[in-house]
C-alpha cells in the first residue's frame, strides 16, 4: 500500500524555491491563496522585484513580480498573491521533535535525531529515522528503546498532543537513566532520583526491561559518565535497591 504524502505549506525562501525548481528537493511554489507558480527568472535588472513569476489562476498563467521575500505588495499586511513554499512534511522535522510511523503492520512513536529517506520500489518513499526513543503504540508491550533505529515507516506525521504524552507515562515509568535525561531534555520533566546508591549497597540490576530482561544480584559500586550502573559483578542499564520488597524479583523478568 502506497501512503499518501503529507504536504505543509511554509514561508517562501528563496535558495529553498531554487532547489525546488531544479528539482534538487521535493516540494512545490505556490501563492498564499494555493495557485500553483513557476519562477521563470531569478535576477530582473534594475528593480525592486527581481522575480519574474508564472502563477495558474485556473484560466490562464498570469505575469507578477516579487521581491526576494516573495512578497506580491509593497504594503506591509499579508496578500493573497504572496508565494509560499509546500513541501512535504518530514523536510520539517528536526532534531528532538516527536513523530508518528506507520506501516502496513505497525505504528509507533519516536524522538528523532534525523529522518532517511529511501524508494520502496513502487512510486512511494521509505521513511526511517534514528532515534532518541521509540516505541511501538500497537502491538507492544509498553516498552520504549533508546538510541535506536527505526523500522521502515511508509508514513510519517507530527505526533499529537495525546500521543506525546502516551509516550511520556512510559519514559516516566522506565528504570534507564537515559530515559530520565530524554524527559528532561524533551518535555522539560526532571524526575526525582528514586534510590540513592552508596557503593557497596546490595542491589538488583538488568540490561532490558523485555521478557528476557532477568534481575540478578550485584553489589553497587558507582554511575558511569554514560549513565550506566557499575558493579561489582558487571555493567548494567538498570539498577534497583536488594530489600523485601524487591526479593521477589531476583531470578525474574517481571517489572516492579
């Protein structure tokens, strides 16, 4: 299944409208009012307005000429004739901002550090990101991965509000100290340190929260500059105090 691109429309820039009409980069020359342009010259000698523009009024294409900014009107307020620029809407996304993927199987959230792009074979377009943090909201398990990659998502769109916070209620409720410094770093929540670790205190400590994730025993001796728990016996990604009310779990996968 083909999924449909998703097109945003962004104020006109000028190097960007180049590329555009080189067909270097994706995306479209329109008018505020949604008329498709087409620049025909860049530089026009001796004027204010040094680009010369085609725009389809649905009847026939109609000469304009506009400044650098893509302003139709010398005056200050907004005109419907003024250019902007449509492109698809993963040429927006940026570095920290939270997306939804989606393929014919699965769909899930991430916080991107970059978005690659590949040709699936059949007119459309593979997206596949590299992550802060994904996780899956159909099909899972309630568990996030961290500094990941993505699988091949045929759709990619801004997360809602709702969504985001799905998101953060698991970040919030998982044990990894990288978990902790996302939320703090994304959505501005510092989550106050649960345990307090001295070296030699009796802990239980996992490298994942996934079904093959056991607890074993270790005696705690510091925090790495990665944010990871040295012990005595190895290092670990999680970390949890040995008492009775965490005895059960020695030997398990089951989470607290």
């Amino acid at each position: 299944m083909i999924m449909e691109k998703k097109y945003i429309k962004v104020p006109f820039d000028v190097e960007m409208a180049k590329k555009i009409t080189e067909k270097s980069v994706e995306g479209r020359i329109v008018t505020r009012c949604g008329f498709t342009a087409r620049v025909i010259c860049w530089d026009r000698f001796g004027r204010d307005n040094p680009l010369v523009v085609l725009f389809n009024n649905k009847k026939d294409e109609v000469v304009v000429c506009y400044n650098n900014d893509g302003v139709f009107s010398t005056e200050k307020k907004e005109n419907s004739l003024d250019l902007m620029l449509e492109i698809p809407e993963y040429m927006a996304f940026k570095d920290g901002d939270i997306v939804k993927l989606s393929n014919d199987t699965y769909t899930w959230l991430s916080i991107i550090k970059d978005i690659d792009l590949s040709d699936d074979g059949k007119g459309g377009l593979l997206y596949f990101t590299n992550d802060y943090v994904s996780m899956l909201i159909n099909d899972g398990d309630g568990s996030i991965d961290i500094d990941t990659y993505s699988d091949a998502g045929q759709k990619v769109e801004r997360a809602t509000e709702e969504e985001k916070q799905k998101l953060i209620d698991v970040m919030k409720a998982n044990e990894s100290p990288k978990a902790k410094e996302y939320l703090k770093r994304f959505f501005g929540i510092e989550e106050k340190k649960e345990y307090e670790f001295k070296p030699f205190d009796k802990v239980l400590v996992r490298d994942n929260d996934f079904m093959d994730g056991v607890w074993y025993a270790d005696i705690f001796s510091h925090i790495s500059t990665e944010g990871n728990y040295c012990c005595i016996g190895s290092v670990w990604e999680y970390c949890i105090p040995y008492n009775e009310q965490t005895a059960h779990l020695l030997g398990t996968t089951n989470n607290l």
